[in-house]
C-alpha cells in the first residue's frame, strides 16, 4: 500500500529549479531495506553497531517470515530513497498493546517534522489493526534527551523506568501512547 503525502517538502535540482517531492509511505519491505536501515541508523550517531545490526535483522526476519514474524515495518521515502522508517508491532500475549520497536529518521531530515508525521501514521495503523496502547522504549542517557521529548510532545507519559536496564547508570524509559478512538481513550 502506497500513501503520498504531497505536503511534505520542496527540493532545488541542480538548475536551482524548485519542485514539491511527495513523501510515500510504504509498508513491503525489499531486501534493499536492509541498506536503508543500516545506513539510516548507523549515520544518527544514536545506535551503537550491535543496535545497527539488530535493526538489520528484524529486516531480515519480517522478508523470512513475512507477517508471522509479528514485525511491521512503515518507510518514508522519495522516489527510491528511504528517508525514515519504524517498526512496530503486536506485543505477544497482550491483548490490543504494540511495541514501537524502531524509529529513525535520516540525520539531515531531523527537525522538519517527518519524524512526527512518521509516527503518526505507525499510529494510526496500529489503530486499524485493533491496538490501544503504543509502547515506546528509549535510553535514559543524556543523548537521548530530544527522543524522550519527542515522545512527550506526540502525547505519550512516561510509564516506567527500569534502572540499570542497559548498564549501570543506563536505564531504559518506557512511554505509552493510549490511541485516539480506541476504547479506553481519553
């Protein structure tokens, strides 16, 4: 399934012509994906390599295993370029509750909002799926101050923190998202 977005942004050509570039989002995953999430998230500065290689691999588990893998992937790309991606998922034995389990977008792309509209559609088709409650996990380290912030801007309270999670001093911080026109909304 196929969405353009052709709100989304304006780019100049060599010529200096400017013309609108649609966002689209995407849902198959291409064994091409597999470079587009090792390069997005290896050039965030945000994931260590172990982190690279096992965003690779959920990849490689939704293109083995399809939908049983419980792995949902979303791009946002122009043209043949992926310019942001999340994945997310049904958390096993919940349920209508999913996992956030991946979101990045292309380092230069950082502040002009795609992240939010990304997030925004990984929402709303965890709607239609039937999901309630949106789970998101992210370090308790200064360098993840701005994730932390994002997720409280899109609406999301901050559930738990589990200490030590990563490393000592490193705790993992989990936030919830409690779906619009879900039951139990707000």
């Amino acid at each position: 399934m196929e969405k353009a977005d052709r709100r989304f942004s304006v780019v100049r050509n060599r010529g200096g012509i400017v013309r609108e570039q649609p966002l689209v989002w995407r849902e198959e995953v291409s064994p091409g994906d597999k470079e587009s999430v090792h390069r997005i998230c290896e050039l965030s500065g945000f994931f260590s390599a172990e982190e690279v290689d096992m965003a690779v691999e959920l990849v490689e588990e939704r293109l083995a295993k399809g939908v049983a893998s419980g792995y949902h992937f979303l791009f946002a790309q122009h043209g043949d370029t992926v310019l942001g991606f999340a994945c997310y998922g049904p958390i096993a034995g919940t349920e209508s509750s999913w996992d956030l389990y991946w979101m990045a977008v292309e380092e230069k792309r950082r502040g002009q909002g795609l992240g939010r509209k990304l997030a925004a559609e990984v929402e709303r088709r965890t709607r239609l799926f039937g999901g309630r409650r949106l789970y998101a996990w992210t370090s308790s380290r200064d360098q993840y101050h701005p994730t932390r912030k994002f997720y409280e801007r899109l609406g999301y309270s901050h559930e738990a923190t589990l200490r030590d999670y990563y490393k000592p001093g490193e705790h993992l911080v989990i936030y919830v998202k409690q779906l619009p026109g879900t039951p139990h909304s707000p």
